[in-house]
C-alpha cells in the first residue's frame, strides 16, 4: 500500500474513533500541503469512466445545471463545464476547495464548501445530472445510507444521477477502513428517492493499481 493510502487508513480509523465520520478528508487535504501526491484520489485529469459514460449515452450537458458530489480537487468539475455545462462543485473541503479555485484560476465552475448532509434546502430536485464518483464509497456503512437520500434529492424530475464506485458481492469481506466497496442491494436505496435505474455495469477497472471491480450505474428521475 503506498503512503497515500496507509495515511487515509490513519486518520479515518483516527476520526472514526471520536465519532467522527467525515473530519480527517479536511486533515488529509491539510497535510498535503499542496502535494498531490499525498491524495489517493487525485489523479490531476477527470475520471476516464466518467467521459466514456459522457461520450458513449451521448448525454446533452451543455447549459444543464449539474453537481458534482465531492468534487475534490475539480477535475471532473472542470471536464464538464468546458463541455458548456453549467457546473456546481461542493466539497466539504475548504482546503480541497481553496485548491480548486488556486489550479482553476479563470474556472467557470461554482465551487461550494458544502457538506451533503446539510446542503441548501433549494438543492432539492434541482440537476439535471448529477454526478458522484468514489464519495459513497469514502464514507462508512451507518452513515452511507443518508448519503445516498442526500444525493438521489438532488436530481431534478427527467434528470439523470451518475454513481461511479467500487463494488462487491454481500458475501464479500467488506472493508473495514475507506475505500468500502458498495454492494447493489445498497445502492438500492437510490430509488426509494423517486429514481429509477437505468443501466447497471460491473466491470474491472485494470486503469487503476490493484485493478478493483467497479460500478457505473445511472438513475433518472422520470417526469
Ligand atoms: C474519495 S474522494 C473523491 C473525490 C472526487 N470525487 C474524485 O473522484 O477524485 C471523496 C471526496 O468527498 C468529499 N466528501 C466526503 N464527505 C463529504 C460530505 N459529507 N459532503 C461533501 N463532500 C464530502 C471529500 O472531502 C473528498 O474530496
């Protein structure tokens, strides 16, 4: 395991310890001073499975209002409003989204410090696509079932929500430190938001180290 990924197993189990589920990303973000590298998730360019979606449903972006859930350092933010979308980021991250605004000087993007568990009320089926990739699977299983309420009230009626994450089996050892893989029986839970699942893939991704199984699954919101 490189370092990056040994300092996330730290300082979660560190902040779980003291009841708190989501306090060490702003501890990682701080320590990292800058660097990058001590980032596990940040790759510096946009997700590859996020623009292969994008291309392939040939999706209509351009001047759609779209969110994209724990943008961290704002890649994908980025990827998406340089297609003509009109793009909100939130992390709950200051440091993550100081960062953003220090690498995307002239960004068209409404970065947002902003915490999903309590986002603006007017947030509430507001996007026409929503996109959340590996912030889910950040976080531990009491708390992810609200996270998904959270994120699946984002989608405006006729919006569509993008989930990219790991995934496994139920009979699967889960993790007991970040990233969890999800099960499908939990993402679920999506469609007790009023969506529907559209398409549903299960695949690995040899594009990262370890080759983890992934899920790419869109919901919609249907008028
Ligand atoms: C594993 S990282 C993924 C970041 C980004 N989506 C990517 O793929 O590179 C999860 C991100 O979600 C953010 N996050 C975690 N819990 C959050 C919450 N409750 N509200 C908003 N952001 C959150 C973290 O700060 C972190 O930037």
């Amino acid at each position: 395991m490189n370092n990056a990924r040994s300092r996330v197993r730290e300082l979660s189990q560190q902040s779980y310890q003291q009841g708190d589920y989501t306090g060490w990303f702003e501890k990682l973000y701080v320590e990292a001073a800058g660097n990058a590298d001590a980032i596990p998730w940040a790759d510096r360019g946009f997700n590859y499975w996020l623009s292969d979606w994008v291309e392939k449903s040939q999706v209509v972006v351009r001047d759609r209002r779209l969110l994209v859930v724990g943008c961290g350092l704002g890649d994908d933010a980025e990827y998406l409003a340089k297609l003509g979308a009109k793009v909100t980021g939130f992390d709950l991250s200051q440091t993550a989204i100081d960062w953003c605004h220090q690498r995307f000087p002239d960004s068209q993007v409404n970065y947002q410090v902003v915490d999903l568990f309590t986002a603006p009320a007017d947030w509430k089926l507001s996007f026409d696509l929503v996109v959340e990739i590996y912030t889910i699977q950040a976080l531990p299983a009491n708390i992810r079932p609200s996270a998904i309420d959270c994120i699946g009230n984002f989608v405006a009626p006729d919006g569509k929500l993008l989930v990219i994450c790991r995934g496994r089996e139920p009979e699967d050892l889960a993790a007991d430190l970040p990233p969890f893989a999800l099960t499908q029986n939990e993402l679920n839970k999506f469609t007790t938001t009023g969506l529907t699942q559209v398409s549903f893939e299960d695949f690995i991704d040899t594009l990262e180290s370890g080759a983890p199984r992934r899920f790419r699954l869109v919901y919609q919101r249907l008028a």
